[in-house]
C-alpha cells in the first residue's frame, strides 16, 4: 500500500476538524469497513484507508470540491453527480494527487461511494455498504448490518433501497447512477 494508514489519518482529522459529526461518521466508517474486509477476505488495511478517506472533501466549499474534481474528472462526469455527491469526485483526485494514494480500488471506492456502480469489487461494495450501516447511521436496522458480514451483494442492495428510500421521503432527487446500482443488485438480476 501506497500511502500509510497513519498519514491518512493525520490528513482525515485535519480536513474534518470543524465537523465532529461527520468525522465519527468517518471513524465508524472505517472501523465496520476493516471489519467487513476481514470477514470478507481483503486486506483490512486497505478497507480502513478507503473508509478513512470516503468523505475526506465533504467539509470543503462547492467551489473547492469542483475544483478538485475538476482535475481528475470531464465536465459532463461531474454533472452527472449532484452538488451533494461532489464529493466522492473531489476526494478520489484529492486522495491521488495530495495524499499519493495510488490503488486503484481504493481510489474506485472513494470515488464510487455515493451512488455504487454494477460492477463493484469487494472494497467498492464494503465502502458503499460501511457508509450506510456504520454506528452513527441510527436510521439502520440492525438486520442489514448483520447481512453485511454475510451476504454482502444483499447488503449492496439493502443499502441502496434503503438511500433511494430515504431521498424520495425527504423530496430530494435520485440520480440515475444510484438507480443503475439499485437495479444491478436486484435478487432477481443478481449473479450467484
Ligand atoms: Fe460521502
Ligand atoms: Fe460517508
């Protein structure tokens, strides 16, 4: 690996210093993520990494989040996200070109955190999954997180209806890449 565990970790508390919340949602997410990538086979270290640095420029202003994805990404890529989900653009190029992370499954599951994709790899699904379940996400039932460290493509999905679910209650949109993950891992659509 790349960029050390204690590096990032320096570099996540100083970019989320002036939001607690959203740095214990960090922390959790990390922590279930190297959990999950040890009772699914993958490197923890790399999990913890990836979990630390999902939401590395969620504190950043709009303008700054598109200039840094800006950097990595074509203008349509970055209209297809929603101002909410810049984000997980701005973070993958800001992991790649600040922090020198150069794993492109780690790079992957920043930048695919939001909305997913069909075709995941593990640490893709473990990151999408951890943001959702991890302890401070009260609104989780603890029935999908016990899923997760079973079947991880039902908890991909659980995860997903699940947010859908959650931006239709609250009147806000649902991006048509989020829709595409949510079909990709339909029981029915679902490779064994
Ligand atoms: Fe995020
Ligand atoms: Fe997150």
């Amino acid at each position: 690996m790349d960029a050390t565990l204690q590096t990032v970790r320096i570099a996540v508390k100083t970019m989320l210093k002036d939001d607690d919340e959203r740095y214990t949602h960090t922390l959790g997410a990390a922590n279930t993520a190297k959990r999950l990538a040890e009772q699914h086979g993958i490197d923890p270290k790399k999990a913890e990494i990836a979990g630390l640095c999902h939401d590395i420029c969620k504190c950043m202003s709009q303008e700054t989040m598109y200039r840094w994805a800006s950097k990595g990404f074509d203008e349509d890529t970055i209209q297809s996200y929603t101002p909410g989900a810049m984000h997980a653009l701005a973070g993958r190029v800001y992991c790649e070109k600040k922090l020198a992370i150069e794993d492109i499954d780690v790079l992957h599951a920043i930048q695919y955190h939001v909305y997913g994709r069909p075709s995941m790899s593990t640490l893709e699904k473990i990151i999408y999954v951890s943001d959702y379940i991890e302890p401070s996400r009260t609104f989780v039932s603890d029935d999908i997180r016990a899923l997760a460290f079973e079947n991880l493509d039902e908890a991909v999905y659980a995860s997903s209806h699940g947010i859908i679910n959650h931006l239709k209650r609250t009147g806000k949109p649902v991006n048509h890449l989020g829709l595409k993950t949510l079909n990709a891992f339909r029981p029915s659509k679902r490779r064994k």
